[in-house]
C-alpha cells in the first residue's frame, strides 16, 4: 500500500521478502534507496556471451480497503475454486513472483541460467512510479540489457496467452473560461453577458464531429496506422461487444466511426471529458451567471502522436473556436507517449514460442487503452525491446476488493516464462 | 434579516414598526401570523366613492454580513452625501416608508385621503415570499382594489422618473445525464463509451445558433413583441455599453444579434447554464470517464412565454439531440410567468403625470430583466393593474454592504406618490 505512508514499514518489509526470494533462487539482490519507497535490484551475469534480458515489476499494491468486502483476509493468499485470492495476487507480486521462481527452477536444476538477468522490483507502481525513471538513468550502465519484460497485465481470455502490442499514451488539459468579474444574477444580465458555462460547453461541442472523429484541426497528423496484420488479428478476437456493453452499464456503446470496440479502445486516440464545473451545482436552482467555467480533457494518444503537439494543437483549436465575451485558458496537466511494439525480433520470436508451448495456443496480439510510462522510459533510456506479457485474466478484481490470480495461470506462466528465457538465450 | 431564524424577534420588531407607522399614519393597521414571517396589514376605507389603491411593499432585508464592510452601521440609518445608508434603506424598507409617509402627510394636512388605502407589507420577499400568493387568495375579498402600486425597483439614472413595464418569468431546469453505471476509467475504456460530460456538453451547444438566438424549436412561438414605441424608448434612453461592460468586467459583452444590450435584458428570452458539474473537479489530473454529468439550465422568459410550454419544448429539443449511449432526464424545478404592464390606462396616466410634476421630469419606461412572482400574483387574483415605481438608484448596493437610498429620491418620492393618489383619485 505504497500511497498510504503509516504502511511504509510493511511496504520496506515486502521489499525485503522480494530481495530475500532473489536471493533464496540464487540471484545477488539488494535494495536501494531512493527519495521514495525503495527499489529491489536481482542480478546474475554467470553467462557473459549471452544476452541480458532485464524483468520489471512491482511490489507495491493498491490499498486493500474496504477489508469488510473480502471474502478472506487480504494478505493472507487463498486458494478457492483455482484463483489465488490476495492484494497484489496479480498486480503485481504474484506476477513478479512467477518470474522469480521460474529463474530459481532454472537455477535449482541446471546450476545457471541460459540468460543474463536483472530483476528490478520497484515500490511506487501504484502511486506513479515516481523516482523510477530516474533510477533508470542513473543506473543506465548497470541496468544495460538486451530485452526488457514485464508482466503486469491480463491474458485477453483463459487460456490464451496475449501479448501487449501497445499503450495509449496521454496529454491531459484543463480548460477555463472566465467570463464577468464575479457571478451574475442571470435576471439582471442574463442576455447581454456570455455565459461562461455555456461558452466551454459548446468549445467542447467542437471536440468531435457527428461521426466520433475528433475535429481538432491536425489531430490525427501523427497516427501512424496499425500495421494491417495487428489489426486483423485484433478483429479475429473473439470480443463480445454485448457483454463489453452490459459490464459498462450503459445503453448503448459509441466511439468513433469506422473501428470495432477493440480498435477504438487499442489503436484510436480519444479526446474525453474527465470533469466539469461551473455555477451551482448544489440541490434546487439558483439563478446565477457564474463567473466561470472549468472542464478537464484528457486525450489518450497512439503512435506516433507527441503530447507537445497534441497540446499546440489543442491550444490553437480552442483559441480559434472560443467565442468573444469570455478568456479561454488551457493548461497542459501532464502527458505521456504512447508505445507500440514493434513484433518483430528474436524477443518476440522467443516469446512466441514459449507461449505458445506452455499453453498448447499461439498467443494473440492485444491492445491497451491505457498509458504505463514507464514502458517508455526502459525502452527510450536502455534502448532495449519491451515484452509485455501478462497472466491476469478478465475480472481479476486488481485494484479493488478479491483480488485474484488464477492457479492454473501461475503455473503455466512460470513455465512459460522459464522457457522464454530459454528461447531467448538460444536466439 | 427574513433568511435567519436567530432574528425572527428581529423580523417581528419590524412588522410592529410598520404597524405602528401605519396606525401613526392615520390608518387602522395589524399585524395577520402566516405560517412564515406575519403580514402588516394597514387600512384606510373613508372614501367609499373613490378607488382603492394596494401598496404593496416589505418589511424584510437580506443578512446584514459581512458587517465590516459597512462604513457606517447597518441598523442606524445614516445620512452621507445626500445618502441615506442602512440595510433596507432601498429594499425595501425606505421606498415602503416613503408611501406611509406620503399617506401621512395626506391625512395631517387634509385629514382625509383621495382614495382608499390598503398597504400590504410582507416578511418573506427575501426568502421567496412563500405565503404571499396564498394569502392573496385567501383575503381576496378584503385586498379588493383598483390599482397595486409597487415601489420596491431602481430608476434609470438620477432625477429620472421611471416607470417598470416588464419583468421576465423562468422555467428552470436540471438535466442529468447517465452513462455508464459506474465512473470507468478513461484509459481502459475511452474511445468506446459515450462520454456523459461530453453528452451533456454537445446537447447544450444545440441550444443556440452562432447568431445567439435560441435554437430551440418553437422556443419563440409565443414571445409577443414589445410595442414599437416602448422599444423606441428603450433605444432612447441613456445607456452607456462601455460602463456597463466595465462594470460586468468581461472582455466583451454578448447575445442575440439585432437587439441593444437593454432589450437584451429586457424584452428578449434566455438560455442560461446556471450550473455545471461532472467527474473529477480538484486539482490536478484524474483519468476518470465520469458515470454521470448534470446541468443546471434556466430560461428567462418574456410575455406571452408559458413555462409548461417552455418545459414541453425543452424536452422534445433534448430528447431530439441527445446522443444515443447515454440517458438524458429533464426535470423543471421551478417555473414563473413573465409579466407585462400594459401602460395604458388611469393608473398609468396617473403615475406619468404624478411623477413628471415631483421630479419635472417625464418618466420614461424601462424593463427588468429578473422576475418577481408576486406581481402576476397580484394581477391575476385582484384582478387589478399593477405599477411598478421606484427610488432606488443604480449602484445603490441593494443586498450588499452599504446599501443606500438617495435623500432626495426619497423626498421626491414621497411627494410623487402624495400626488400620484391625487391624480388616481381624481381619475
């Protein structure tokens, strides 16, 4: 629970069980503090003509509160019906975990591995990895490698090993419009002032056209399409939009024309609405002219779309669309890069074959529609790959209470992951 | 102070005030209990030949705070500058006295009056005048009257008589629209779910055209022009956009195309977002897709447009332009007819003569762009015409710290409505 500072001693003990595993699989471990929670560093370099493969995850988790709605105790693992009920079962400790006892078995059994290893554990995960890429830099020679994996995500179906192709990345605004001095009375000079509220309400009417396409001006300049065969493999999954749509409750889908539910949230930017605020907004009517206006916007970004450009774009389309009467500022909160994979290469190639092999299925391509900077951060410092590879399924509860991570995957997961590094060190 | 039940007594000693005013004056009075703030009921029936005349005026004030902003204290009238400075100095307090006083001075130097009086004066305007149309209805009989005069408003500019020709009625509005059941988050699923704040936003620019007229369909159906030479009048008077705006403090002003600034305000309808909320509203970024976003929307309405009619449309128009994906409820929380003096007649002949004698002057005709329920109130169960004639000054700081009455107005005043009971009398 690495957002809540009265546990910061339970957060350090579970660094030190992380570097005490390392340790008990045959790794050199310790850990390293940094202005935050502390971050766990594996090593074993017993094969200098084969390449590094360096394994990210995290041994923080999200606070398990409410405790009253978990069916067994949070951090006491528990087996029901094949899932490994815990806090952080599959975000991320068991994931992390999988990986460490698949280097032990190598280790255990043959005395080496068939790869370079680094495990870098980290303790801010959940709460914005705040020091990591830093740590990244500051390390970059001890931390060189070759490959970079993680698997702190979900498999698109049981039974289906999945890789991630890719992340959104983000440029999050907030846009005020302020208009009178002070709140009006909206009898008084209702008519002649422009209303701020409905000012920012019909900038953001501009956002998109009637199809879903977002009509800020050189938006979509930057997207560089899905390669044909991601795509077609993504519309070859057997996704059930009835069932999306039931989860979500609401009555009806919508998104942009032209694109399955799949591409729309993996390979097409968004421009939302994360907040709004203006006037009164308590029980009843009150009949003012507020003074001001606020909406939050984020977009989520594909490749190869850049935050900065995102942000002029944005800044230049409000300007040109904010009407006379009001001042409309937009300020950029914070912005992220989208990453995609790019598929190819012996890690790839590795990945597939173990998955492929430890499953008895060839694994799928997926997408994701949210943003993990970090990703970026590994593969732009250590100008490494990144495979993202995950063993969570859908409904795993990550983040919230019954947290679970099925049995069955762990299981496989380690053998897959254990031949991974085997395919990789044979490449 | 009629919004503090610490200050009931306080509101109590004032009724007692009036009455005893009244019964000073010349007239039998009474204090009647409602089931709010009582009613001061004064009376004078001693000219069975004559008409009646209802002042109608009120007692109450709005909250004295933040009393360190008064330069003087709010409780003891002070005269500075030719300023009369107290709470209720001009709301309405000052402008019902000078009518007791007027009917006073009638009664000291002639000992009669030349029409029948009934002064009206309530504890609840500032809070909604609650029983007020109730006790109309039930003392129908004994409120029987000719005329209802009403000084409780502002004059256009100093030493210029003002007769009010128009108040605006409402129909406010909340419209909530749903999305998904619960607040998702904008990474996982946008792009594929409708977003409810951006819903809302693209239904509310629908509301206008680019030319600011109201782009509800039969939104204007009803709207009857103001007579040409009341329109005239408006155009002619001494309206000075620039102070206005200064005094807005907006960088520009605004609204519908091919109206001044004044008929905006007074002649012509609204559409106004009093209220906007949705999502994340702190600081800083969340990346939330809201479940739920909600807007206050209030229409100011001129004669003959009838809020239920108002209601009607609306809905239709929402239900016409909402997007499919999200569900869109509207509730009318609150409705009120505009009203319209006709501005012909005895009592207005009266008043134009009355007022052009006390301030050598003809009174001109202005609008009000609020709305005071109790005015149709009036006319509808009286079934009576009503004047609205006031003394307060623009930036007289009604409802704020140092609230003033301009000494001379209310001399002035006395005297135009002494003569305005003449002129009535002799009608």
């Amino acid at each position: 629970m690495s957002a809540r500072s009265e546990h910061d001693a339970d957060t350090r003990r579970a660094a030190e069980w992380v570097r005490d595993s390392l340790t008990t699989a045959g790794l050199t471990a310790e850990i390293i503090d940094t202005a935050g929670h502390p971050i766990v560093l594996g090593e074993w370099h017993g094969a200098p003509a084969r390449p590094t493969i360096l394994i990210y995850g995290h041994y923080d988790v999200q606070p398990a509160e409410p405790l009253e709605l978990w069916d067994s105790p949070a951090f006491e693992p528990t087996i029901r019906d094949g899932r490994i009920y815990a806090r952080g079962s599959v975000d991320d400790k068991g994931q992390l975990f999988l990986h460490v006892k698949a280097l032990e078995a190598h280790l255990k059994v043959r005395g080496t591995l068939p790869v370079n290893v680094i495990v870098l554990a980290e303790g801010e995960e959940e709460v914005g990895s705040e020091h990591l890429e830093q740590f990244i830099r500051d390390h970059a020679d001890r931390l060189k490698c070759d490959a970079v994996v993680i698997s702190d995500s979900a498999m698109f179906a049981p039974g289906q090993p999945s890789i991630l192709s890719s992340l959104r990345g983000m440029a999050y605004f907030q846009i005020d419009v302020q208009g009178p001095a002070t709140d009006l009375h909206s009898g008084s000079y209702g008519g002649a002032v422009v209303n701020p509220a409905m000012a920012l309400a019909r900038i953001l009417a501009t956002f998109h056209d009637d199809e879903g396409r977002i009509a800020i001006p050189g938006f979509y300049d930057q997207v560089r399409p899905f390669p044909d065969a991601v795509r077609a493999g993504m519309r070859a999954l057997p996704f059930d939009e009835s069932h999306f749509r039931d989860e979500v409750g609401a009555p009806a889908l919508g998104g942009e024309a032209g694109h399955t539910v799949l591409e729309r949230l993996w390979t097409r930017p968004t421009c939302e609405v994360n907040g709004l605020l203006s006037g009164y907004t308590g029980e009843g009517a009150k009949t003012v002219l507020p003074a001001k206006a606020m909406a939050k916007v984020s977009c989520r970004l594909v490749p190869d779309q850049d935050p900065q450009e995102i942000e002029r774009l944005m800044k230049a389309h409000v300007a040109r669309v904010a009407p006379s009467g009001v001042t409309v500022t937009v300020n950029h909160l914070h912005g992220g890069r989208p990453w995609r994979a790019d598929l190819e290469g012996p890690l790839f190639d590795a990945a597939r074959r173990a998955l492929a092999e430890a499953f008895g299925r060839e694994p799928v391509i997926v997408g994701e529609g949210g943003s993990i900077p970090v990703v970026g951060d590994f593969q732009n410092v250590l100008g490494a790959p990144v495979l993202l590879v995950g063993f969570g399924l859908p409904g795993e509860n990550a983040h919230a209470p019954n947290e679970w991570l099925s049995a069955e995957n762990f299981e496989t997961g380690m053998r897959a992951m254990a031949r991974l590094y085997d395919e990789y060190g044979r490449a």
